[in-house]
C-alpha cells in the first residue's frame, strides 16, 4: 500500500506563527500556499490514487479542493483527521490508528490524505514505526511539502 500525505496550505501560523486558540476549525489558507498546492495536485493526478481523505476543518478541505481542482475526482472527509485539539492524547493516536487500519483493510493500493501536522507525524510514525510517541508530534512536514510512504520508507516531495 502506498500512502500519499500533506498538511494542509499555508495559514498565519504555518508561516508566522500566529495561534487561532478556538477558530481552529475555520482557518483559511493563505492564497500564498495554492501554487504550491496546484503543483501537488499536477503530481499526484498522474498517481491513479484510489481514495481520498481529508480533515473536516476548514484548511484542509480548502486545500483538497485544490488539490482536486487540478488532479480530478472526489475525496471524503474523516473526523480522525482533524487536528490535535481538544483531544485526549490516547484518544487522538488510537482515532489515527483505526483510520490506518480501516484503509488497510479495504486492500487499496493507493491513498491520498490532507491533514494537520501532529496528524502527519502520527501517521508516518505508525505506519513505519508502529508507535507514535507525544514528542514526535512536531515531526511533520511544512506545508507543500508531499510525503509518499511505501513499505516502511518515507519519501519527500516539495512543491513549495
């Protein structure tokens, strides 16, 4: 199985820093982030991904939108996506590993996600490593940024 993932298009925090507090689940992306987003989509319409998942918040459907505008089809939304907010730790990391687990199951050769950062590293983390420790959450790629993971191996794309 192959994985294709990426965080979400640039916002005021990816670039600046600057936190949302209880608006996390209507941040915008900057318009700054799109072409790098639109050059992801040119890649990954030649994939022949099977499915595609995104978090509900707002960034990152605005981001699969994009991403979609350019490499065609549909996607779903999985509230096990959503970033790490207001979550338990256990509870996050076990809704990450049914998420993998469920997609598993199905048998699909490949899957295209947009997600959030701690979300990211979760899924690299326990897909390669079967583990996924708090510190690791900040292990993730910034946005533009495409990994592909792939029998243990992670590889990077920038598009940025």
């Amino acid at each position: 199985m192959k994985w294709y993932v990426f965080r979400h298009g640039e916002t005021f925090y990816t670039r600046d820093g600057v936190n949302y507090g209880d608006k996390q689940l209507t941040i915008s992306i900057l318009d700054e982030g799109v072409p790098a987003l639109m050059r992801m989509g040119e890649y990954l319409k030649k994939e022949n991904i099977s499915e595609w998942y995104s978090s509900p918040f707002k960034r990152c459907v605005d981001s699969m939108k994009v991403v979609k505008e350019v490499a065609g089809g549909g996607y779903k939304t999985d509230e096990r996506m959503g970033e790490f907010y207001k979550k338990d730790w256990g509870q996050f990391v076990e809704g990450i590993r049914e998420f993998l687990g469920e997609i598993e199951k199905k048998g699909i050769e490949k899957v295209g996600v947009c997600t959030h950062g701690a979300v990211l590293a979760g899924i690299r983390h326990l897909l390669i490593e079967g583990v996924f420790e708090r510190e690791q959450m900040h292990e993730h790629p910034d946005p533009g940024v495409l990994w592909i993971i792939e029998k243990g191996k992670l590889e990077k794309i920038s598009f940025r």
